[in-house]
C-alpha cells in the first residue's frame, strides 16, 4: 500500500478547507491506525498540525501514548513541534514526502536523531514526491 498517497489524499482534505495542504498518517503492522491534516485556520488553535492530530488519534485507538512499532507518513517534513511530538511518541520513522525549507539547519534530524538528549530515536526518510511539493507550491501562489 502506498502510504505516502494516502498522506496526499489527507492533505488534500487540508486545501479543500483552505487550510495549509500537510496531510499525516499513522502505520502499525502495514495498516492505516490513524490519519491527520491540518485544521489550524478552522480550529484557531496552534497545536492542530497534521501530524499532532494523527497521533492524538492513534494514542486514542492504541490506548498508550508510546506508539512503538509506529511509522508516519507526512506529506511535509516537520515542523520542531510536530517532530518533538513524534519522537516523544516513540514513533520509529517518519517519512515525508517533501523537504521543508524553513529547516536549512537540519533542526528536525537534530530533534529526531538526538540520542544525548532523548533515550529514542525517530528515523527520519524523505521520499521525494513530486506531488507532495507541488500542492504546497500551488496552495502558496493563489495565497501571495
């Protein structure tokens, strides 16, 4: 199954609302347990990104906040909040599907990576998606 697809149709529910277009899903065991996008702009609450929603709602359908055996599939590399939560979550690997380019300092992989700091780490894999770039892209131009 294409994970990083089904991350693309979550963010897409984003753009439809008008919301910044991230979507965010949650695998255990080769199945979907939980997806998120953005509803910031809606909710008016900073917290709500992609990725918070999707493991607040896994945690829920787990019973635990420990998502060990965990990956997630987002559509934007994460911002320092949503990667924090990530890795707090024990999440073992978070793949995206485009770079962010506010994070030209590789703070995210710091994050993630950091085993001074944390006793987990948070594999970090980008999967070049061309789509995933491109509904941010465009999402971006009609707002400027």
């Amino acid at each position: 199954m294409d994970f990083m697809s089904k991350a693309l149709l979550c963010a897409k529910k984003a753009e439809k609302i008008d919301e910044v277009p991230i979507g965010a899903v949650i695998v255990k065991d080769n199945k979907i347990i939980s997806t998120g996008y953005n509803t910031r702009e809606k909710s008016q609450n900073a917290l709500d990104h992609a990725e918070i929603i999707a493991i607040n709602k896994a945690c829920k359908k787990l019973g635990s906040w420990r998502l060990d055996g965990c990956d997630i599939y987002v559509t934007l590399k994460p911002c320092p909040m949503c990667a924090g939560a990530i890795l707090n979550a024990r999440i073992n690997c978070c793949y995206y599907g485009a770079e962010n380019i506010n994070d030209s300092d590789n703070l995210i992989e710091n994050i993630m990576q950091n085993t001074k700091l944390f006793n987990h780490k948070t594999k970090l894999v980008y999967l070049q998606n061309d789509d995933c770039k491109e509904i941010l892209t465009k999402f971006f131009k009609q707002k400027r």
